[in-house]
C-alpha cells in the first residue's frame, strides 16, 4: 500500500511543476494567486500522504489543518490587496498588452 | 478496504490532473479559474476521503480522532475553496479583467 501513496505523490508532485508554469509565466496577477492557491490545495494532500508513508500521521494531520487554513487567508488577503490597488498587470506587461 | 483506498486517490489525482491541464491550457483568466475551482476541490475531497478511510485499518481511538480531523479538513476545504474561487472572481470584475473573445481570424 505504501507503493501507491508513493506513486500518488510523485504524480501530483509533477503536478505541481506543471502549475508552476502557471505561477510564472501567468498575463495577471490574478492568474498566480489562482496557480498558487491550487499548489496549497496539493500541498494538503501531499502532506497526509507523507504522512501515511512514514506512519506518523497524528502529527502531520495538524500539519495539514494549518497548511489548508493559511493558504485560504492568504488568497483573500492577496485577492483583496489587489482589488484596492487595482493594478493587476506586472509593469513590464502592461506595455505589452497595450500594444496587442 | 485496500482496493477503495486505491480507486478514492487515484480520482483525486485524476481529478488534479484535469484542472492542471486546464489552467495551463484555457485561454482567458474566467475560464482558467473555472477549470482551477471546481476540479480542485472535488480532487482535494476525494483524496483526503480515501486517506481518512485508509487511516481506519486498524481501529483505535488515535486513529479515530485522526479521522475525525481530517475530516474537519474535508470540511473545510468544502466551504473555502468555493468562498477563494468567488473572491478571486469578485477581485478580477471589478479590477476589469476582459473576457475572452472569440475573434473572426484574430489571435487567441
């Protein structure tokens, strides 16, 4: 069983390169904050399943408790920041999508 | 038991992997967050149901309280991920992010 839990984890691992493409290369501000927020909800799982893997898992549930809390509380704040400055283009990309 | 286990995760990674390729794969931010929004909180619950049930193998009342928090995440997750999805939403209307259109010859 603990042949799956790893095969599970690398997949989502790979996964999670995948979205990091996302988090670099996104048009928006916005798109990041989605591609990051998306990579915590990995994050969560992953962590159980380390957990699982090492046969610990009454502290890595906690763990896991606070890492899904805070990766909510900081897409809000994120998105709410950016909702007041109003500005989600990088400054470098702002040129480019006036120009298209 | 083992075989549940097995069929729950493989969904969840499944379901990770159809909202990865769509956030890479869309063509406007609506669109990406839609893919992002609903396949990530279907996968996450998946994943952590099999993992909660996994937890169950042997029944002691640590592992039952393990359980029970990982269900608490379960829960959580299901009234959150929603709640970020709208914000980010709410975030980019009235920043003006524009909606994709399909244009007569144009790029994408």
């Amino acid at each position: 069983m603990s042949s799956v839990f790893l095969a599970i984890s690398s997949f989502i691992i790979l996964l999670m390169i995948m979205t990091l493409v996302r988090v670099i290369g996104g048009p928006t501000v916005l798109d990041r904050i989605v591609g990051v927020n998306m990579i915590g909800a990995k994050t969560t799982v992953i962590l159980l399943l380390i957990g699982l893997i090492y046969d610990d898992m009454s502290m890595f549930v906690d763990i896991a408790l606070a890492y899904a809390l805070l990766n909510f509380i900081a897409t809000l704040g994120a998105c709410k920041f950016f909702r007041r400055s109003n500005r989600v283009f990088m400054e470098d990309e702002v040129a480019a999508e006036e120009a298209s | 038991m083992d075989l549940i286990v097995t069929i729950l995760l493989s969904g969840g990674a499944f379901f990770f992997a159809i909202g990865t390729i769509g956030i890479l794969r869309f063509p406007d931010f609506y669109a990406r967050l839609h893919a992002a929004g609903k396949c990530d909180t279907l996968a996450a619950i998946l994943s952590l149901a099999g993992i909660a049930l996994y937890n169950l193998h042997d029944f002691t009342f640590g592992n039952i309280l393990v359980s029970c928090k990982v269900l608490a995440i379960i829960i959580f997750v299901f009234i959150a991920s929603p709640t970020a999805t709208h914000a980010i939403t709410k975030a980019a209307l009235l920043v003006g992010v524009k909606p994709w259109e399909k244009r007569k010859g144009g790029r994408a």
